[in-house]
C-alpha cells in the first residue's frame, strides 16, 4: 500500500496554510505537500506526513500505536476507547473479553486514515480475517456509537487551530476519516496574536 495512493487529498495542508496565513506565517510545501516549512522570523518548524517536530520521537512513536496511546491515555486519566492487541492468532482471552463486546472493530496497529478497518459480529470471521492478513498487529476495540469528533491542536496550552469532522458511512461504520471522504470543518477559536 503505497501512502500517496490515500494522500492526495490532505486536508489537513490545507486547513495548516490558512491557519498560518491568519497569523502571518510563511508556509512552503515540498514534495507534494508531504514536507511543510512554517516560517515567522528566524522561527522555523517543519512538518513531514502527519508528524510536527514538536513531537520528540518517543510521542511520535507512541502516537502511531493504537494501543500503546489508549494504554498512555488511561495511565493519565484522559477517557478513551479501549483497543487491545491482537496477533495473526486469537487467544482464549483475546476472545473471552471481544466476546462481551457484541461488536468488534479491529484495524491495524498503526497507520492512520481508516484504511482496512473491519467490523465483526463474529470473532470466527474476524480470526480468519487477522489471521489471512499480512499485518501482523491489529488494535481491537468495541464497537462504541461516536457522535461527535473534534480535532485540537494546542502549543503550550494555546489552542492554535481546531475543527470538527463531518462523518460519513462505510461498511456500517461511521467514519470520520478526511481521506475516506469524512469532511473538516473549521471552528473559530480566539488565537493568541503572535
């Protein structure tokens, strides 16, 4: 799966390039938007795929795990969904616990963009599933009816840009991915003068 084949549409360019024009930040684009330099002064920040250089690498790596970041959230009281890991095979308690939850979501560990998402009702279909696969980790979580997201981007506890995603439906799950059609709306927010 090659990433551009999903990126060609990345939304979140475009909703960075106005938020810096608002703020009079110079914002230069190479490699078909995948590499962004922002500018003001002798401040210079870069951005690659979906990762800023604000991040230290421990965070970034963190934040591409679907489990390791409900497991951070949890230790810091912040409520998320639980996801679980899974390997190519089911265990007995992989299928006692996903057994409660009636329906199952599983994707893989990491990646973002809800791409190879599935949805079960049947922990057999979703064993055959995982195990036919050539990801060798998946998150598993309960289905759970997600009526709202909100994205917020905050630096030192500033809320620099935020927006709500408009979900769509596939496969009977709501999703609010941008790149499977989901849509960004901008909420006006108060940011600092910089």
């Amino acid at each position: 799966m090659i990433p551009s084949e999903f990126m060609y549409k990345r939304l979140m360019v475009t909703a960075i390039r106005e938020n810096a024009n608002r703020r009079g930040i110079a914002f230069d684009s190479k490699s078909d938007d995948w590499i962004i330099e922002l500018q003001r002064g002798n401040e210079r920040h870069r951005m690659i795929g979906f990762r800023f250089d604000l991040n230290d690498s421990v965070a970034s790596q963190i934040a591409q795990d679907k489990v390791a970041t409900h497991i951070m959230l949890a230790a810091n009281n912040v409520p998320s969904v639980y996801h679980r890991l899974l390997r190519r095979e089911l265990s007995v308690v992989d299928r006692n616990i996903m057994s409660e939850w009636g329906s199952t979501i599983v994707k893989p560990l990491t990646g973002s963009g809800g791409h190879d998402i599935r949805l079960f009702s049947d922990l057999d279909k979703l064993a055959s599933f995982i195990g036919a696969s050539v990801v060798h980790a998946w998150a598993a979580a309960p289905l759970v009816p997600i009526e709202n997201e909100t994205r917020i981007i905050l630096l030192d506890g500033e809320v620099l840009l935020s927006y709500e995603k408009e979900p769509i439906e596939i496969n009977g799950i709501k999703m609010f991915n941008l790149g499977l059609g989901g849509r960004a709306i901008y909420i006006e927010s108060h940011p600092p003068n910089r």
